[in-house]
C-alpha cells in the first residue's frame, strides 16, 4: 500500500514531535516534512506535494489562514486540515470559506488519525466544539451576507429553504412542522439537494452554504 505524504505546520516544535508519532504510528501515513511557519508551509507544500497539509492557524510571520490561501490560489485540490487550539468564530468562517477539508482542537488529538483517513477519502473534518457553532455561525453569516443564487445550482425554491433550516441546525422533524411538509417529503428533499450538490451529509450542506454566502 503506498502511503499518503503528510507535512506538518506547528510553530510549537514538541507539538509538531508528537503529532509526528502520531501519525506515524498509521501504516498508511508519513511525515514526508516539518516547518514552523506559514512561509514554511507555503514554500514546503510547493516543494513536496503532499497529499496532505496538518496546519496551525496561529503562527508567526504568516499565519495558517494566509499560507492556506496562498497554496490554495497554486494548488486547488490540496487537502489542508488545520489543527489549532483556538475555536474564534472568525476563524472557523475563514477557514471554511477557503475551502480547507477541515477544523481541528488540540485537544482532540485522540481522533486525528480516524480525522485524517477521512479527510483522505474526500470527507469534511470538523471537531465536535466547531459542530456545535455552525449553527450560530450560519444564521450570523445569513444575517450580514446577501442571497445565495440557488438557481445557478438547479435548486428550487423549496429546496433553498429546506438548506437554510438545515444550516440553522434544525431537524427533519423541525423542518417538516416550519414548512408544512411530512418528514417523508423532507427527507426526500434533503436527497435531491445532496445528489445536486455533489455533497454527502447535512455538515457538508450547511458548510457549503456558508461558503456560498
């Protein structure tokens, strides 16, 4: 089985040590490079493509946000996942409007290996504490940005309201009751939305429309 090539971005050098042994500890995963700093992560992903980047977002010189929109202006499939201490609100929205395959706490360093294979396969990654604020983030996004042309994705009106009560967090059962609809007929909505949309699950959905916002 070929290995999937990691580089690590950590201004933190014990940090960067042990997540090294982390993922080196998966058969199916190598640390191929390490570095410091945004400008390092910039400089080292264009040297050796990897095909994942494990990043900080609070670093010196340049931080994780501003090396992830660099490499992603270069390299528009890159897989970048950051790892970081810090749940701002402001971060979370930046990192997903940039389109990075997930956001990560340190202290959930017990499942990075589960978040890595998924990141892998395709999947967003997202910490449980940054879950728990899509919902606010959504409604705060919906708030202060202008309308989504639904129309340029084939989606209905319908179905535009059916995202934003998903983007809100609510339920199928929720949804049904504020639109009048059985749950059946939602749940088949929420089909049609994904298959158009390309997206596998409601995180994806409420990620992508926040991104669009």
């Amino acid at each position: 089985m070929e290995k999937k090539r990691i580089l690590l971005i950590d201004d933190d050098e014990l940090i960067t040590m042990s997540l090294e042994m982390i993922i080196s500890a998966e058969e199916d995963f190598e640390v191929v490079g390490k570095g410091n700093s945004g400008r390092e992560a910039v400089a080292l992903f264009d040297e050796l493509k990897p095909d994942l980047l494990l990043m900080d977002i609070r670093m010196a010189d340049m931080n994780g946000l501003e090396a992830a929109e660099s490499i992603l202006s270069k390299h528009r499939d890159a897989t970048i996942l950051f790892l970081t201490t810090f749940s701002d609100d402001e971060y979370i929205v930046k990192a997903l409007k940039l389109g990075v395959k997930g956001y990560l706490l340190k202290q959930d360093y017990k499942s990075l290996p589960v978040a890595l294979h998924a990141a892998m396969d395709g999947q967003s990654v997202f910490g449980g504490a940054v879950i728990d604020k899509l919902p606010s983030l959504m409604s705060k996004s919906e708030q202060e940005a202008g309308e989504f042309d639904y129309r340029q994705k084939d989606i209905t009106e319908k179905e535009f309201e059916v995202i934003q009560l998903v983007a809100e967090g609510l339920s199928n059962k929720e949804i049904a009751g504020k639109l009048f609809l059985s749950e059946g007929t939602v749940r088949n909505y929420l089909s049609a939305i994904l298959e158009k949309l390309e997206l596998r699950d409601r995180t994806q959905l409420a990620i992508f429309y926040l991104k669009n916002q």
